[in-house]
C-alpha cells in the first residue's frame, strides 16, 4: 500500500497540503544548544531536563515522518509519471519535492498504514500515539511547576539578602545570572510546546482521512480555557479539574496541551514580576 491509497480510498492531497501549512505556523522556537544548556545548569535545570528529552524524542519522530513523506512522495512520483509515459527521474524528483512539503503529515499517515489495515486498527492506533503524548504532557506541567518554585526561590533568596544589607554588586550580579538561566528555561518549554501543537495536528489530520468527525471535540479543545494561579507569588499552579472529561485520546491531548501553554505564560510572568520587584529593589 502506498500513499496514494489510504485503507482503499483516494488519498487527499489537497487536505495534507493543508494540514501541513498549518503545522508550519507552530514549533517555530528555537530549543536551547547542548552548549547553552551546560552553561546555565544549576540547582534548578534538573527540571529542564524532561523538555529536553522529550523534545528530543519528538523531533526526531517528526523528522522520520518527514522524512518518509518526502520518500514516499517520489515512489508516487514515478508511478504517476510512469502512468503518463512521462520520465520517470522527473516524476520522481517531482514526487521527492510533493513529499517533502506534505512532510511529516504525509509521513506519519504512511506509518500509521504499516500499523494498521483497517480503518479501526488506525483510529487506535492514533489513540495509542495521542494517549503516550498525553503522558508525557502531563509529566510536563509538574516539572514546569516544580522549575517555576525553584525560580521563584532563588529570586527570594537573593532579595532577603539584599533587605539584609547584603553586597548589592553581587545580588545584580546574581540578578543577571538569574535572567539568563530563565531565558534558556523559557527556549526549552516554548520548543515543547510548538512540538505538541504539530503532532496534535497530525493525529487530527489522520483522524481526518478515516472520515472520523473532529470538528466537535478540536471546537471544545478551542475552547478550553485552562485556570493557572500563582498562590501568593510562591509558584504557578494549573488546575486541571475543569478539564473536559472525555475518553478521546486526541481530544485529553489538546486540553492537556492547553494547560501547558496556559502554564507557561503564567510561568514567564511570575518570573519576570518578581525579578521586576527585585530590580526595583536593587535601584
């Protein structure tokens, strides 16, 4: 079975090149360097370390996708070709090129047609990739919670000790270090979250191709709004509690997307109050 059959019916080109230009919009940060990461470790970047891995992971699953559209594009390529007494290299560069910009939405579909031979076997199939990605996503909010107090500390520290008549050189200094480190800290959770927003889209784009109907449960992620607080400064906290309950996987995967990024735009303002309250401090 090739791309341009899916479980018997015509593949939609049309559509993938859609979800594909969507997916384009997200997962623009740039993550952090190896380099830039050992220069900024200290007691607090061990909560980084589940972005990393997991950024990691899902990059390099994106790009295998990818990497498959663009070869399966080119087999399409020179069977099209070959149907059009056409040149055959030229259908396949052709192909190579249609491939690479269905990309990774053409590749996992391509993947997920190894895995399955009927159209129920893929639905849970994509079930199975959105409730590992839901895991994962959860795991993210607790250390995301755990990097905002071990922030949020630090600052404290620093301004007890400044209140305490402590060298202000040093306390700017340390002020400094401080915004450093939550700049790369900001990179790694901004890199994640651009991540989950294109594999959310291609299990819904899958989804898609089945004939599944998405559009009730992508309108109810839409309008989802996650409830993140910040209890007397001391650390963000995402409440989860108002979250849809649901048995579809794809679906728990866009709410649990959504706190994460509710997460961490309550996790960059807090930080950046209380250093601003520290600054001022410090002037």
């Amino acid at each position: 079975m090739y791309l341009g059959k899916i479980l018997g019916k015509p593949f939609k080109m049309a559509n993938i090149a859609l979800i594909s230009a969507a997916l384009a919009i997200s997962g623009c940060a740039v993550a952090p360097t190896a380099q830039e990461l050992a220069a900024t470790q200290d007691e607090c970047s061990r909560f980084r370390t589940p972005f990393t891995e997991i950024s990691t992971e899902r990059n390099e699953r994106i790009a295998r996708f990818a990497q498959i559209g663009a070869g399966v594009g080119a087999v399409v390529g020179q069977q099209v070709a070959r149907q059009r007494g056409d040149n055959q290299l030229s259908g396949l560069l052709v192909g190579a090129l249609a491939g690479a910009a269905v990309g990774a939405a053409g590749g996992y579909l391509s993947d997920l047609q190894k895995r399955s031979s009927t159209t129920a076997e893929l639905q849970r199939a994509v079930a199975g990739d959105a409730r590992r990605d839901l895991q994962q996503t959860d795991r993210l909010v607790r250390a995301m919670t755990s990097l905002n107090e071990c922030r949020l500390r630090q600052i404290t520290q620093v301004e007890r000790s400044v209140r305490a008549g402590g060298d202000r050189a040093a306390a700017t200094a340390q002020v400094r270090l401080i915004r450093q480190k939550v700049d790369i800290d900001n990179r790694v959770i901004n890199a994640v979250v651009g991540d989950l927003t294109r594999t959310r889209g291609l299990y819904i784009g899958a989804l898609n191709q089945t004939g599944a109907n998405t559009e009730n449960f992508v309108a109810s992620i839409e309008r989802y709004q996650p409830r993140v607080t910040t209890p007397q400064q001391t650390a963000l906290r995402v409440d989860s509690s108002q979250r849809p309950r649901t048995s579809n996987p794809v679906a728990n995967l866009g709410y649990a997307e959504k706190e994460l990024s509710a997460g961490a735009a309550a996790h960059v303002q807090s930080i950046n109050a209380a250093l601003a309250d520290l600054n001022t401090l410090l002037i």
